[in-house]
C-alpha cells in the first residue's frame, strides 16, 4: 500500500517540475544569478523475492525496494543555484532531498555541492569547496534522471560506492578545444565522511573527450579509508551468530573474537577506484558503458564492475537494453579473519550479481522524461548473500534456492 504523505512529496515534485519544465535551460533571476532544477518520482517493486530487500540500507541509508510498490527509492528533487561573482569568480551549489531510512525515516535535505570556482584563463581553472567525487562517468549526474535514459544508474556500478558521491577539497580544472572535441582534465584533492567509513587524502584524477556525440571518460583515485568501529561490530557480530549456528562454544567464539580485534585491519586501509566509461548518442542510436574496480589493501571486499547498454531513438521513444555484472575478486583478504571465521565468511560473503535490463524511455517534451524498467537480477543460488539484496532475518544463514529477482519500475524525470 502507498504511504499517503511520502506520495504527496513524489506527486508534488512532478507538479512542480512539470509547471517549470518549459524547455528552458535555466531560471534567470538576476543577471548574474541562475536557478537550475531537476526532480524524480519514481515507483518500483521487486517480484518472486521470498522476503529479500534492495539495495542494503546500512551502507548509505537508502531506501528499499520491497514487494510491494514503493516511490521512496527513486525519488529525488533537487535544485542549483549558480552565481557569477565577476569575471573570475564563480559559485555553485546543488541541494536535493530524497527519502532515507535515518531515525527520522522520511525525506532528508543534503547539500550535494558547494564550491568557489577561479578561472586563471579560458582553459585553466581552481575550484575550493564540496564537489562531485568525478571518477565515474556519471558523477555529475546521479540525481539527475533526465542526464540518462534508463529509469536508475546501474547499481553494479554506482551502488558499490557506499555513498562516495562527493568529496571536500581541492580541484585543478583543464578545459582544452580542438576542432569539434573538447578535453577536460581534473585532478582533485580531498575527502569525505561516509555512513561505515572516513575516506581520507583522496587523489584523483579524470579526463574526458567529448564531441556532439561521443563522451569518451576514466578516472581513477586512491584514499586512506578508516572503518566505523560500528561497521567492524557489525562484521564481527555477523560471524558471531554463524559461528553460533555452527555449533561452537561461547568460549571458541570469545576466543575468536580476540584474534579477530588484533588481526583485521579496519583503519588507514589504502582504497583503489577506478572506472572507464564511454556514452555515445547521435540521434539514432544510444550506446553506454562502464567498467569499474575497486581494490582494498585490508578487510574490505576488492569487485569488478560494469555494464553495457545499447537503444534506438523512434521519434520520441527510445527503448533500450542493459546488460551489468558485479563480482568479488581477490578474496585473499579473507584469511585475515582467524579461524574457524574465515572460511564461515567467505562462504558467506559472496556478493555477486549480473542483471539484465529492458527498458523504454517517452520524450514528453525535451526535458522530461516518462520511463519504463524491468529487471532480472541473478546470482542467489545456493549463496547466502547476491549483490546489494538483504536476505530475511530467518535466512540469514541459510544459502538461497531463489534464481532470480524481478525489479519493476517507472519514474517521471524533469530538469531545466
């Protein structure tokens, strides 16, 4: 059933997106002022999922899609306000609100962006403040459905990062034309305060070429993450209960728990991200891909990531397809937990999945957007834990006989 006052925020951003949405690019409200805006609602329910959730609220607190239909997961508004100082010295910043399962369990407001732009020249840039973790291809864009056809980024891709969509600090801005492609190059300084985790001297670096038709990307950035002691408790306790469950003694686990606080490395643990990523759309056909990896140097998981999709433009349908996949590699580290613990989490840990797509987005006008998604998401059988799903409490240590889980879902999208 529908919570009547979380659709009135769903209905009530379509409103007032629909009412703005006029093909303009932007709001003028002074001369030197400029307003810009972008919102989603957005509907979806997993089918055949024998209590299973997605994705895990405990890595961003995010909202879950259940069995029955829920508008809470897709739905974001947002605005930006960008202000030009003088001819140097520009302001930007992006707030948006969307629903999280926090204490207070409704729509909370985030700033997203808050940052000084200093123009030296026409190609060379510094930005000071709170901007875009810029590694993936769309990271100027996760809360703007409207920037992408499908109804949601693809989760193998932009789910695994536990919320590191921004970061605090430092940018250098290279902004270089050649003919009809533009080379944009940005090598950042900074960090960021996560649910479960510090991310500390982040450096990165991307790069862009880019034409009318064709965005060529990669990023990569290193960062000393510290693990929550809440996050470590909770890791420890899940071992616990399935040693627990695998007849030990209070005292074999006391035991175990003891090696396990002076063994697993939970703090200045050296982080890896990296993504290549292309989007190629001439009017006809629509082409988009990723593929990222992330690697720890202690206890956290090291995945491969990525996706393909491809669609036709038929006047203002573009209906498309999508093909992603999300694997551990590397699971090694595994053997920094002591026994017996170590081989009870690798069996239990496994967190791969691949999802098919097949999807078809309507043009209602240029910058809205009416979607359609269905999703096939494999990867349970006979494991404990499949990509971002959260088995049933009275399944948690049991491996899975489900096959598959459907995602279902539609979202309107606006931007000006």
């Amino acid at each position: 059933m529908f919570n009547s006052s979380k659709f009135g925020f769903q209905a009530g951003i379509v409103v007032a997106m629909l009412s703005l949405s006029t093909s303009v690019l932007a709001i003028e409200l002074t001369p030197d002022l400029q307003l810009h805006g972008y919102a989603t609602a957005g509907f979806g329910r997993l089918s055949n999922n024998q209590g299973y959730t997605y994705p895990d609220p405990s890595g961003t607190d995010s909202s879950t899609l259940q069995s029955n239909v829920t508008g809470e997961h897709d739905s974001v508004a947002g605005i930006q306000l960008n202000y030009h100082v003088n001819n140097q010295i520009d302001f930007a910043t992006q707030t948006y609100m969307s629903f999280e399962n926090s204490k207070r369990n409704d729509y909370v407001f985030r700033v997203n962006w808050a940052y000084l732009d200093y123009k030296f020249n026409d190609e060379w840039a510094i930005r000071g403040g709170r901007f875009a973790f810029a590694t993936y291809l769309y990271s100027d864009n996760l809360y703007v459905g409207e920037a992408y056809p499908w109804v949601r980024l693809p989760s193998e891709i932009y789910a695994e990062l536990g919320g590191l969509y921004s970061e605090n600090g430092l940018a250098v801005m290279y902004r270089h034309a050649f003919g009809d492609w533009i080379l944009r190059v940005q090598p950042s300084f900074g960090q960021e305060k996560l649910q479960g985790y510090q991310a500390n001297n982040i450096t990165q670096i991307t790069a862009s070429l880019s034409n009318e038709n064709l965005t060529l990307h990669a990023g990569s950035a290193l960062a000393d993450v510290d693990i929550s002691s809440d996050l470590g408790a909770n890791l420890q306790n899940s071992i616990d209960d399935a040693l627990l469950g695998f007849g030990s003694s209070q005292a074999d686990i006391n035991q175990f728990n003891s090696a396990f606080a002076t063994s697993v490395k939970l703090n200045k643990v050296r982080g890896t991200f990296s993504d290549v990523g292309f989007v190629y759309d001439d009017g006809r056909w629509f082409a988009a891909g990723e593929m990222g990896a992330l690697r720890f140097s202690g206890f956290v998981d090291d995945f491969n990531a990525g996706y393909i999709s491809a669609g036709y433009h038929f006047g203002k349908w573009l209906p498309y397809v999508m093909y992603a996949s999300y694997k551990n590699v590397n699971q090694d580290e595994y053997n920094e937990i002591p026994a017996p613990g170590n081989a009870i989490y690798a069996m239990s840990a496994n967190y791969d999945q691949s999802t098919i797509s097949v999807g078809v987005r309507y043009k209602i006008k240029n910058n809205v957007s009416l979607k359609f998604q269905a999703d096939q998401v494999s990867g349970f059988k006979g494991n404990y834990v499949s990509g971002f799903f959260v088995p049933p409490a009275e399944a948690a240590n049991s491996p899975s006989t489900l096959q598959s889980v459907y995602i279902y879902s539609a979202s309107l999208t606006a931007a000006f």
